[in-house]
C-alpha cells in the first residue's frame, strides 16, 4: 500500500467505500417528494434522498408518509446497497437516488 493511498488520495474509484448506516433514522419530505435517511464514510455523514418515483418503483404504496416510511423499511437493505454503490461512484456528501 502506498502512502497515498493509506491518505485516500486518489481517484474515488480507487478508494473503497467505507460507507455505514449506523442511524436508522429516516424521514419523508413532502416538499421534496423523498426519503432522506444518512450514512457515514469515515467521520463524514453523507445524506440521501430517495425519491418518492423510485421507493415506488420498489414497492408500489398508497403514497401517504406512513405507508413511504413502511415501504422504505421494507426495502432498507436494497436501498443502503443502491446508496453504497452511487456514493462509491461519486463520493459526494449528497445523493439524490432517482
């Protein structure tokens, strides 16, 4: 391993994610047709929104928050995959998942 590389100096595709959702918070914005929910990379919280399109694509629901919010703990562990592999592919500290 390289100096550089120990620093994660580089090309993000060349870093590995060490993407965690250690918070299992999650709530529904109804101005911005998402759910937000947060993971971190190292000491860097990165925030998500997954719209409301493609949570019902997923899992087609009623539309109202409680069944958006049960539809996205349905599919938690799909979604925090969909989330790691776009921020491995970009590494910012925001992603719309749409």
């Amino acid at each position: 391993m390289s100096f550089l590389s120990w620093l994660g100096v580089g090309a993000p595709a060349q870093r590995p994610s060490s993407l965690i959702f250690l918070n299992q918070t999650r709530s529904y914005s109804e101005t911005k047709h998402c759910v937000s929910f947060w993971g971190f990379d190292g000491s860097f919280e990165i925030a998500f929104d997954l719209t409301e399109g493609e949570l019902n694509r997923l899992s087609p629901h009623e539309g109202d928050e409680i069944s958006i919010l049960r539809a996205f703990d349905q599919h938690r562990r799909e979604i925090e995959r969909m989330a790691g592999a776009a921020h491995k592919n970009s590494r910012q500290r925001h992603h719309r998942l749409s």
